[in-house]
C-alpha cells in the first residue's frame, strides 16, 4: 500500500492475527521528526 504525503490515514486490524506494519520512508529527508500524529 502506497500513502501519498498529507493524507490522513489510521490503521486498524480486525482480526485475530496479529498485525505487523513494516514502514518504508522513500524521500531524501529520513527522520521521525517531520511526522504528525492526529487524535482520534
């Protein structure tokens, strides 16, 4: 799954089986410090 940049997404799993996200940055900047979490 692609997510473009500035669009809001949530993740759910509604399963039993656990879920695992593996998350791949592919722009020149990589830190954690450009993201933004949103309240629910």
């Amino acid at each position: 799954m692609f997510i473009p940049q500035t669009v809001k997404y949530l993740f759910t799993n509604p399963g039993e089986i656990p879920l695992e996200l593996i998350e791949i940055h592919n722009n020149a900047y990589i830190s954690e410090d450009d993201i933004v979490r949103f309240a629910e």
